[in-house]
C-alpha cells in the first residue's frame, strides 16, 4: 500500500464571472476580460514514487466551453483537450486525450465522451474513452522498472470509463468514484475512490481522497491502494469549477400586495435577497424544488438597490438588472417598477 | 406657526433607530448628522440611511460608510439642483447615480430640459449602467436628449437594457450594438 501526502492541491481558479479586482462577480461572464477564463491546478507529492500534477485551462462564453487538462507522474503524461456545452441542468463534453509513457516510451492518442448532471445539490458525473496507441512499442520492450508481463500483453488500445456521485452537506463535499478500463495482464479492471472536501473559509477547502486507482489520464499509471490529502484554493466555490457558469434568472413581479422576486439557478441551496426593501438585511427566498426561489415582499412601488446572496457568498448583482457602484468595493443591482 | 416648527425640529434631530441598531455610535452619530443636513435641505433622508446600513451589511469600516453616506448627499444636492425642486425621490437617487456613474450636472439640466416634466427615473437608471460599460458621458447624453425628443417611452428603455446586456453575456461588444440601437429609436436628422 502507497500512501501519497498531497503537500498542496492548488485550484487557482480565477472566476468565470470575474470583474475588476474588488468587485463581485456577478452570475453571467462579462463582455471582456478574463471574465470567461478559468484555470485550476492540482499538485501531488506521492511518497517515493514521483512528483505529480495537474493543471486545467477553460474558457466558456455563451453556454459552451473549450477546455484543456494536462496531467502528469514523473515523466508520464496525460492530456485532453475538449469542447462543453451545458443543456439545462446536464452538461455534456467530448474531446481528444493523449498520453505519453516513459518506460517503454509509447505515445496514445484518442477521444472521450463525458457527461455530468446536477439535480438540487446532488452532482452525478461519467466519462468513456478510447485511447490507441501511435508510436513506440509495447512488445519491444524489455526494460526494468515495469512488469514484462503487464505491458507486453497488455491492450494496445485501452479504453476507460468512470462514474461519480458527488452531494454537497454545507460545507462538505463527499464523491465517489468508480473507475473501470482494459485489463491489464497482472492488474484487475476495476478501481474506485472516494473523497471528502471541508470548506473551512470561503475559497479554501481540505479534501481527502482515498481508494485504488490511477490519478491521471494515462491508462498505464498502475493501479494503487493510496491517501491523498490536500489543500484547494479556489476563489469562487462554484459546483461548476472549470466549466462554464449557469446563467441564472432573476425577475420581480409587482402584485396588489407588493412584489414578488423569483429566481432560478440550478445547483443552488439557500438564496438570500438584500436590499434597501429588506433595510439591507438578508432575507431568505424560499426554495421551490429544481434551482427555483421565490420572495414575496409587502413594499410600494419605486426604485430600490438590491443583491443576492448564494449559498452564503459575497453580495452580488441578479441577473438581468443595472449595476451600480455600491461605493464599498462592490456592486448592487438597481431595480424599479410600478403598479 | 411655532408648534409645527418645533414638530419638524424634533422631527429632524430625532435618531434613527435602525442606525443607533446597527452602527456603532460614532458612525451612527455622523451618519445621523448627515441625514439631518439632507432634511433640512428638503432632500430625502432614507437614501442615506438605506446606504450606511447597506455598509454595515457588507462589513465596511465605519469612516467608509460616513464616506459613502456623504457622497451620495452631495449626488443628491447636485441632481436636485439639476432636476428641479419637483424631482421625486427616486429620480433624485437615479440621478445621483447617473452622476456617480460619470455624468455631470449640465448634463442632467440639458436632459431635464428636454424630458419637460416626464420623470426620469428610468433613462438615468439604465443608461448609468452603460456609461459603466464604457459609453461615454458626452455621448450617452447627447443620444439620451435626442430619444427623449423622440418620445420614446421607458419601455422601450427597458428593452434595449434587456438586449444589451444578452449581447455582453455572449461576449460580444456592447457599444456598436447600443450605438445602432439608440439610432434606430431615434435617428440622427441630417441638417
């Protein structure tokens, strides 16, 4: 059994909605910018055996994404590179991966299809792939440092697949993962792993990740009973890290009592609306099953400044309406209407 | 004529509760100080309160709130000044904010001319989130005047806010989009 310390998982993401430093960010990209660029890392130091890691580029605008992986133990490689589109609460992704061993040195080239659907605060993820191999030689090869056997009999054209399950508690994160690929000759053809992520301050979280598996897209990197355990920072704690944000939905409708707000972005669990109506005290909408939230306020007609709060983040604008410079490093939303 | 008076004076210097709630007393104090100068000014006092507790909300220090709070008094006193005395709250807000936006004071008296008595809320609303796009004032203002000779009502206002911004969510420009739009409302006479 290997046990691996993760000294640091590193997800440096920088928002999909970013404004300019010290505003928030708001729930759709902006026009320009970095507003649409994510980039996430992750970094391993795996005992005896390598230094490994993992970095991930995205760029999403108008509800689709190109986004690159590249992963790597020692001197072995993995990479893909793939285009997402989200289709109501399901976002389906396909692409190309490669991988490069070193012993033997063999490079593989091939597709993927990846599909991931998230219902309330529940995530369920997939992926298959095909990869074939496109220089080098397994069978020519007599080095140490692999057993003979693994690699010689061993499927010229692995294909993977995998499924997890992820569910949000408050602050925790729990996934499982099961993973299955081509047998190799002295390996069986099944692995899994679960996880676990605190987030202990806004933008960081410790996650463990434990079970037998591989850690990158390399269909060689053997199979391994391991521990990691990591620190993440992300700047946004976004379900949809490294994708492309939901656009959320944001609407007031004045009635013979007052007004009321509805909203709707999937995979959100508490929706919190603050303004000059509620005397800027958070008031919570109620949830109404699949992303919706509803308020209803007794106030008269007018203009007012308001926010929204997600899951207990930053103020930030609701879709659709004026922003204005809240002149406290931030932005509020303008909102008006009349009977 | 006395009693009246001293109703309004104690009317003027009574706290407010939700400050004294809120705030800690030096920041209250001050804020206080500030809504009371508003009031005497025939200016509204509950913008004022609105934003030093929209502070507190978001956690700012004490003297940033006064700060806030005292800007926005002087964007109320100058759009007052611009829009006239019978200006309704919210105009004045939105007023304050399209000045806070960028805008400049003549060019809300030149919009007020032109608008006659029709309020503005709505205009100086939705065009202060474009001059923070980057349209510029000089610009924003003259094309404002010329769809408000048009008659071109809130509405349509509205619409254009609700296409412009599905054009930045997609990434695209925004001033090319705004320019052509704002021009088929309200086209450029040639003289």
């Amino acid at each position: 059994m290997t046990i691996r310390l993760g000294v640091l998982a590193v997800a440096a993401a920088v928002p999909l909605a970013a404004q300019a430093p010290g505003k928030p960010a708001r729930l759709e990209a902006p026009a320009v910018g970095l507003g649409p660029f994510a980039l996430g890392g992750t970094g391993e130091w795996a005992g005896s055996v390598a230094l490994g890691g993992r970095w991930s580029l995205g760029f999403g605008a108008a509800g689709a994404a190109v986004r690159g992986e590249h992963d790597w133990l020692g001197r072995e490689i993995g990479t893909r590179l793939g285009v997402e589109r989200s289709v109501g609460r399901a976002t389906l992704s396909a692409g190309a991966l490669g991988a490069s061993l070193d012993q033997p040195k063999v490079s593989m080239a091939g597709a993927f299809l990846a599909a991931r659907l998230t219902v309330g605060s529940v995530q369920v993820e997939g992926e298959v792939g095909q990869l074939a191999r496109i220089a080098g030689s397994f069978a020519a090869w007599s080095g140490a440092g692999r057993p003979v056997d693994t690699l010689r009999s061993g499927p010229q054209s692995p294909s993977h697949g995998w499924l997890a399950v992820r569910r949000r508690f408050g602050p925790v994160d729990l996934a499982g993962r099961v993973v299955a690929r081509t047998r190799l000759a002295s390996e069986g053809s099944a692995g899994w792993e679960a996880s676990a992520a605190f987030r202990f301050v806004d933008g960081w979280a410790v996650a463990v990740t434990g079970g037998r598996a591989p850690i990158g897209t390399s269909p060689y990197l053997p199979y391994r009973d391991r521990v990691t355990i990591g620190l993440a920072l992300a700047p946004r704690r976004s379900r949809t890290f490294g994708s492309v944000e939901r656009r959320g939905w944001f609407a007031a409708e004045p009635d013979s009592a007052g007004v009321v707000f509805h909203f709707w972005l999937p995979g959100i669990e508490r929706v919190e609306l603050l303004g000059d109506l509620t005397d800027w005290r958070p008031v919570a909408m109620t949830a109404l099953g699949g992303g919706r939230f509803d308020l209803a306020l007794a106030v008269p007609p007018g203009s007012y400044l308001i926010n929204l709060r997600l899951d207990g983040g930053k103020p930030l604008v609701p879709p659709g309406l004026p922003a204005v410079d809240d002149g406290f490093g931030g932005e509020a939303g303008v909102i008006s209407w009349s009977r | 004529m006395l009693i009246p008076a001293v109703l309004l004076a104690l009317a003027i210097q009574a706290p407010d509760s939700l400050l004294r709630e809120r705030l800690d007393l030096p920041t209250a104090r001050a804020v206080e100080a500030i809504v009371d100068s508003a009031v005497r000014a025939g200016l509204p006092g509950r913008p004022l309160i609105q934003k030093a507790l929209e502070g507190q909300t978001k956690g700012a220090a004490g003297p940033r709130i006064v700060a806030a709070v005292h800007l926005l008094y002087e964007g109320l006193g100058q759009a007052r000044a611009a829009l006239g005395s019978e200006a309704a709250d919210d105009e004045l807000q939105a007023g304050a904010i399209w000045l806070r936006s960028g805008g400049t004071v003549a060019q809300l008296i030149r919009m007020r001319r032109t608008a006659g008595t029709r309020p503005l809320t709505t205009v100086l609303t939705v065009s202060a989130e474009w001059l923070g796009r980057g349209w510029p004032a000089a610009e924003a203002s003259a094309s404002l005047e010329r769809l408000l000779r048009a008659d071109v009502p809130d509405t349509a206002f509205l619409t254009l806010r609700a296409d412009v911004d599905r054009v930045a969510r997609q990434g695209a420009a925004v001033l090319p989009v705004l320019r052509e739009r704002v021009n088929r409302l309200a086209p450029v006479r040639n003289p």
